[in-house]
C-alpha cells in the first residue's frame, strides 16, 4: 500500500511532470555552475567583485534554457508525441531514460570542465572528440584524473543519481482518447515552439540563433565568458559547424595593401646554412621562468635562465593558441589558431608547408620528435604534411640501443623529458647538415609527476606543477651539456619557445593576454647578431614569428606563407601579435591590445600601463581604429586562405599579386 501511496505522490499529470523535470534539468545545470565557479573562484574573483552579478544571471539563464532545449528534445518529444499506443509501460522507461542519459551527460560535461578550463581558458568543443582521437592512453589519463578528483566524481554520481531519483513520471492513463489528443497536440505545437525559441535563444527576424560569442555580452572581458557558458551548450552548438568561413571586410585590392602573408626576403648571404634546432617545451609559459619573474623562493628555472643571459628573447612574447595542438602550426608553420585547432579542421586537409618543406627545397634534412606514441595528437600527420622528412616518436625510442625503451614512459603522456631529450641529440650526431629538427618535451603537464628519483631533489612548492618545471629545467640543462660536445653545436641556431602557457598564479598571467605569455629565446652558440644576448623591450613576438625569423637568417630568399612577421627585419613599431579567446580575437601592437569579436571591437587596453586590464578605453583612442583596420585584414587573409586552400606560394593565386609582393 505504501508504495501506491507513493506513485500516486510521485506521478503527475504530463504537463506537471514536464515542468518538474525541466525545473531538474535547470537545476543541474545551476548546481554544476556553482561548482565550476567554486573549484575556479581563483580565476574569477575579479569578476565576481566587479562584474553586474544580475547581467551575469542573466547570460547564465539564456545559455543554462539553450542547453536544457538541446538535452531534453528527446525526452519531449517521447512525453507528448500524440500516439495513444505509445501509452504504456515501455514507454514510461524510455521517456524517464530519454531524460536521464542527456542530462546526465551534461553534468558529466560541466564537471569535466572544472578541471580542463584552467588550462584551456575555454569551454570545451566539439573539436575535443577530435583532438584527442589517436590517444592511445586516454583510459590511463580519465583513469588518473578520477583518482585526481575523486572528490568531484562523487559529486557527479550524486547529482546523477538526483536526476534518476527525482524524475518525475506523467500519469500513463488518460480518460477518452479525445482528450489524450486534445491535450497533447497543442501541448507539443506549443512545446516544439519553446524548444525553438530556447534554442535560438530568442524568437523573431532580429534575433540571430545564440554562439559562444554571445557569452561575451554579459562579461566585462572575454576570459570570463566561461562563467556565462556550458559545456553542453558548448559542445553541441559547435558539432558539425566549419570553423572558416571567407571573409570581406575589404576588396581584394585594398587587403593587399594592408597585409599579406605571402613573403619574400631579399637576402643578402643565402648560402649561410646554419642547423635548426626548436624545442617545443610543454606547458612552459613566462610565468615559470627566473629571468622573467622575480620568486622570492629562488627562480624554478636556473639552467633556462643563465641560458637567456646568452640569447635573445623578448619581453613582450605571446602563443597563438592554448593548446598543444596550435602550438605546432603556429611554431612550426606560421599558422595561428582561429576558431578552432587547425589539426582539426578541414583546412588542414589543404596543401600547407612549414620550416622543414621550405628548407628542405635548398638541402635541408629534417626530423621531427615527440616521445608520446605515434600518431598522438596528430603530429605526426602535420610533421609528415609540412615537409619533415622523418618523425621520431614512442616506437622508435623503444627500439633504440642504449635506452629503457618503454621503462623510461611517464605512465600517462610520454617518454619522460631527460631521456629523451637525449636521444634527441643523440640523433642528431648523425644527421647530415644543414639540418632542421624539432622536438616537443611532455613531462611539464598534467598529471604533474616527475621521476621517481627526483621527488626529493624538485619539490616546486604548493603547485603540483612547479616541480615539472624544475625537472624539465634539469632536463633542458642535460641535453644542451650533451650538445655542446657535439661537432654540429657551433653551427646550430636553437631556438626555444613553449607550446601554451599551463594554470596561471601570479595576477599578471590571469588576463586574456597573460594567458599567452610565453618566452620566445634563440640562441646562438657565438652570441652574433641578430640575435646577441638581451631581452628585447622593444618588439612583440609570437610564436607565429618563428618559421619567418629563421627563414630570413639562413638566408632563404624564396617566397613562402606565413601569419608571423621576422624579427630580424620588422621595425619595433610594426611588431605585433594575435591569438583568439572566447570567441574573441585579440591584437596586440605597440602599447595596447584589442579585442574584436569578428564584427566590432569590444575592448582596447594599454597593457604596459593597465597589465592587469582593469580599464577598457575602447573608444577613447587614436590608435583603435588602425588596430582594427590591420587585425581585420589579417583575420580576412587568414580565413579566405582556409578556405581557398591557398596556404602555399604554388596554391596562392600570384596572378592576382602585386610585384611587390611575389
């Protein structure tokens, strides 16, 4: 009798049933807010002080009612599809499960979130399905961060098992089938005409379905559109979109004169022929390094730090991306990351070169490493794609004398940074030169360990992650007291520069631009120009720079593609950098930084005397209206190049260039 009583409690009309199981759903969504919020208060404090707590409640509610439209269009439609066959037991379990699963998922997703966003600085997409598809150890890796967070799974089956617990079922049996329809076809015309709306976020001519960029409208600046967004949302408004899409802010003829990334150096001494050697170094962001910030527990990095002493770096250097999957075409090939990683775009399906195809079309020989296994995070692809004539990874470590093969793997990621980094340059000895390589190191990253025989010697502090900067410092220190040895060192440019920044500390580092901070060193073993030591105040680098400035040094007189600029040639003055956030786009040049959301400019900060970009002079300045003009003409260049498939001099339409610029 008690368990009548109970369903006769439990069970409601259908329209009562709708309305408490989307007020759960609503809920669910509110309570994952507060968590990611709570877990992330560090990054947001800022914004909850002086942010409109009630214009933020309201962006919340907009995205939070898109998000319930997209998770519970199933389950509507199994409630109120007007067949009264469909009545029954059966169905009863497919509609509570209808709801069940896609809610669930969205909790799972928000969760997730409050882990990933601290490192990403965004909501996740749909490109993560993408990503991280050639993963091997993606279970050991969901697996580790479980353990990480036990704390917050809990949560998640807590909030899961709320949502199975506190469904509501419809009553099954309705009086007359006259009324079954008459209820429920106007109940689904009216709920189908809601979903829509909720889904668009509003209704009418005027109103454009909502992005993620509509995050930034309830936000003072775009580092916080992630309290406005969810994941769900996130992830299902992205799947399937294309990321480019041709732009024409300018005729062809004015964008010419504006910008072009088809270059050409008219060198001097083409036949210098200097080795190439650029190490990716993960995670490593200036926020890290000793020569760039004072500690007052003693600098992280002192190897990296004595070697600046002898390079040339530059106080003003920013990523073009925050994930390792844009470091590698923005370091590598001069393409930035817009909208979304170019590895997983169709684009990257184009013809595109890099520093290896380009040298290698005067001799140069070519390798790319990356102790992970193959075919991790797609690099080997792209190394293949832009000209490296081999790629070295997981396998062929494993089969190299005189290594621990798989006993030196890290457990989650790759081959830990000392080892090899070794054989790094143990291939190096036999390498015929000139020669260009690359690597990209692993061990600084999440789920920060370090080798065991190392936890006493580099305890970093209170953050887990210091103390892979320290091993991967000593790792760094290694190879280059290998190199030095070597016969191929003197003729070597080494370039040094991070893939992303990791989890910001220091407030600096917490605004859009200080989340790209990271250092840009070339070092040459003799201290000769143009790269004599000292850390340059002057210019703005990018890692999008890298492929052009090396291009110019060795002397490389053909025409080529790239998004950076040399920082051999380019004035100080015309130095400039871009990276996109939050569905923003973010120039950098002299003084300030602008942000432009692809249709208007939203933000103007003097980031030499504001670095904490408290106050926004959008409007109040001569130079906004030139920074717009030269990012929009970089933005159009770069999106009809996607998608014309023109990344390339042989795939550029030269006919249509000036002689200037061939």
């Amino acid at each position: 009798m008690s368990r009548t009583l109970f369903r006769s409690f439990k069970e409601k009309n259908v329209l009562t049933a709708l309305l408490l199981n989307i007020a759960l759903a609503y809920a669910m969504l509110f309570i994952c807010r507060i968590l990611f919020m709570a877990v992330n208060h560090g990054m947001y404090d800022d914004t909850l002080a002086n942010d409109s707590l009630w214009t933020m409640a309201k962006g919340a509610l907009l995205f939070d009612t898109s998000a319930v439209c997209y998770l519970n269009a199933l389950y509507l439609l199994c409630l109120l599809f007007p067949l009264h066959y469909k009545e029954g037991r059966i169905m009863q379990t497919v509609t509570r499960w209808a709801f069940v699963i896609p809610n669930s998922a969205g909790v799972i997703a928000n969760l997730c979130d409050c882990v990933y966003v601290p490192f990403t600085g965004r909501r996740t997409t749909w490109s993560v399905f993408y990503e991280f598809s050639n993963e091997e150890n993606m279970g050991n890796i969901v697996a580790a961060e479980v353990i990480n967070h036990w704390w917050l799974v809990l949560i998640g089956i807590l909030l899961i098992w709320l949502t199975y617990r506190l469904y509501t079922p419809a009553q099954k049996s309705i009086k007359g089938v006259g009324k079954y329809y008459l209820l429920h076809v106007p109940l689904l015309a009216m709920v189908a005409f809601l979903l829509v709306t909720g889904m668009r976020g509003g209704i009418g001519k005027a109103v454009r379905p909502i992005t993620l960029s509509n995050a930034n409208q309830y936000v003072s600046s775009p580092d916080q559109a992630a309290i406005i967004l969810n994941t769900p949302f996130s992830i299902l408004r992205t799947a399937g979109k294309k990321p480019f899409g041709e732009k024409n802010y300018f005729s062809e003829e004015e964008l010419a004169t504006i910008y072009t990334p088809l270059k050409q150096f008219a060198v001097a001494d083409s036949t210098k022929k200097r080795n190439v050697v650029i190490l990716i170094v993960e995670s490593f962001g200036k926020e890290y390094i000793g020569a760039y910030n004072h500690r007052e527990e003693g600098s992280l990095t002192p190897f990296l730090d004595s070697l600046i002493e002898k390079s040339r770096s530059y106080l003003y250097s920013y990523g073009n991306g925050k994930k390792s999957i844009d470091g590698m075409p923005s370091i590598l090939s001069s393409i930035p990351m817009f909208v979304e990683p170019f590895f997983v775009t169709d684009a990257s399906l184009n013809k595109v070169s890099g520093i290896a195809g380009e040298l290698g079309k005067i001799g140069y020989n070519s390798a790319f490493f990356h102790g992970a296994p193959n075919g991790s995070m797609g690099f080997q692809a792209f190394a293949n794609a832009t000209g490296f004539q081999r790629y070295l990874g997981f396998d062929e470590y494993c089969t190299a004398p005189g290594h621990n093969g798989k006993a030196d793997h890290d457990g989650t990621w790759a081959i830990w940074d000392e080892p090899f980094l070794r054989y790094y340059a143990e291939c190096m000895d036999n390498m015929q030169e000139p020669f260009v390589t690359s690597v990209f190191t692993a061990s600084s990253h999440h789920p920060f360990k370090i080798p065991e025989e190392y936890t006493e010697r580099f305890k970093g502090g209170d953050d887990p992650f210091l103390k892979c900067v320290q091993y991967t410092d000593h790792a760094l220190k290694e190879f280059f007291e290998y190199a030095r040895k070597q016969k191929w060192y003197d003729n070597t440019l080494f370039v040094i520069t991070a893939d992303h920044t990791n989890h910001s500390i220091e407030p600096r580092y917490k605004t859009t631009a200080g989340w790209f901070e990271v250092p840009v060193i070339f070092f040459s073993p003799d201290g000769s120009a143009p790269f004599a030591p000292g850390i340059d105040s002057t210019m703005i680098a990018q890692q999008a720079d890298i492929m052009p400035t090396i291009l110019e040094y060795v002397g490389y007189d053909r025409p080529f593609i790239a998004f950076g600029k040399s920082l051999i040639s380019t004035p100080a003055e015309e130095s400039y950098a871009v990276n996109y956030t939050n569905e923003t786009y973010q120039y950098y040049k002299g003084e300030y930084v602008l942000q432009f959301d692809g249709e208007k400019s939203t933000g103007l900060y003097n980031i030499r005397r504001d670095e904490l970009m408290k106050e926004n002079i959008i409007g109040n300045n001569d130079v906004q209206e030139s920074m717009e003009r030269e990012l929009k003409a970089i933005v159009q260049q770069y999106m009809n190049r996607m998608v014309n498939d023109r990344l390339t001099p042989e795939t550029d339409d030269i006919e249509n260039q000036e002689p200037w610029q061939r």
